[in-house]
C-alpha cells in the first residue's frame, strides 16, 4: 500500500492495526515523503527504534557520500519505494531521465543474496530496462574513447571523471586506488580506453 501510493486503504488497515498513534502517523507519512535529508526529521517516530535509527544512519552516511562527488542534486531520498523487502537487506533506489516518465534501471543492496550459491558475499546491483534506455539515448555512428580514472587522490580522481562525464564520455572510477600499472593492464585489455591516473602530487 505504500508503495501503490494508496492512502486510503492504508489509512483503514492502520486504523484496525493496534499501535500507538505517532507511530501510525509516521507511516502514513512514507507514501509522499520524498526530498533531501530534511525528510527524516518528519518521521522521528520511526527513528525512535534501533532498527529504524541504523537505516537511518545508512541513509545519511550514503548521502554524504553522494555529496562528496558532487551528484546529490540529482538525488531524491523516497520513502514510499518498498519494493522487495524480503529480497533488499539495504538501501534501495532507482534511476531516472528527464526524459522518460518512469524509471530505467532498479536496484539495491542484497547482503544475502550469494548465500544461496554458497558464498557468504555482501552484495549491491542493478538491472537497466535496456528498451527504456533506447528511448533517451542519442545514436551514435562512432563510439567515443573510454577512460579509466584512478589514483591515489580520491578528491581529484572525482573531480576529473565528473568532468568527463559532463563532456559526455563514458569514464570507470577506480575506487580501491589501485596501483598505476594494474589500471594500466585494464585499459590495454579493453578497446579504445585510456587511463587517467592522478597522485597527491600531480
């Protein structure tokens, strides 16, 4: 129900729910809460529980970190996206264009997952709806060069791959500050991809 959005049978069925009030008005809340970090002082009843306090803390450690490279504009915290509970052991989320009214990809944290192949792995992905994708995407007759950018200057190696982005070219950010050479061999196994590897030097 929160997630269809349907106010009004989740309205009825939290009426016949024996809980306290404040906890029923914080839930009634999740279907249209959407926006920046403010959102969660709307619902401290929520955050009142252990549970509810470490997702909570997941959620503004993740934004922060979004923050740092520079894409939280383009960020929207949405409490009605509920999908798969019993899947999702995290934080959840969706990817959107301006473009397209409705989403193009899915995914989120499933810590669970590889148990049943028998790894214990912790485990975050995605699926892209390549027919959606196709429809905001401008063809192209010559395929752009790639680039791999790493080093061992986070704070730079953001900055640059954000600029390259913006240029509209399709950039891999090492995020482990592999070594010089290792991303060396990564781009020479791949087609026309070059590396970009920034020090506290540099």
């Amino acid at each position: 129900l929160v997630e269809k959005k349907d106010l009004v049978e989740l309205s009825r069925v939290l009426d016949s729910l024996p809980i306290d009030d404040d906890l029923k008005e914080s839930i009634a809340k999740l279907p249209v809460l959407h926006g920046g970090l403010d959102i969660l002082e709307q619902i401290p009843r929520v955050q009142s529980s252990s549970q509810g306090s470490a997702a909570f803390d997941e959620v503004r450690r993740l934004y922060e970190a979004l923050t740092v490279t520079g894409v939280s504009d383009n960020i929207v915290i949405d409490m009605g996206v509920l999908r798969g509970l019993d899947y999702y052991t995290g934080v959840i989320f969706e990817g959107y264009s301006p473009q397209l009214g409705y989403g193009l990809l899915g995914g989120g944290r499933y810590d669970n997952l590889m148990d049943q192949f028998g790894l214990n792995r912790p485990s975050t992905g995605f699926a892209i709806g390549i027919d959606r994708l196709a429809l905001v995407l401008d063809q192209k007759v010559n395929e752009p060069p790639r680039y791999i950018v790493g080093g061992n200057d986070m704070a730079k190696v953001y900055r640059k791959a954000c600029e390259l982005r913006r240029e509209g070219l399709v950039v891999e950010m090492d995020l482990v500050s592999a070594s010089k050479e290792v991303l060396a061999r990564r781009a020479a196994e791949r087609n026309n991809c070059r590396l970009i590897y920034l020090s506290e030097e540099d």
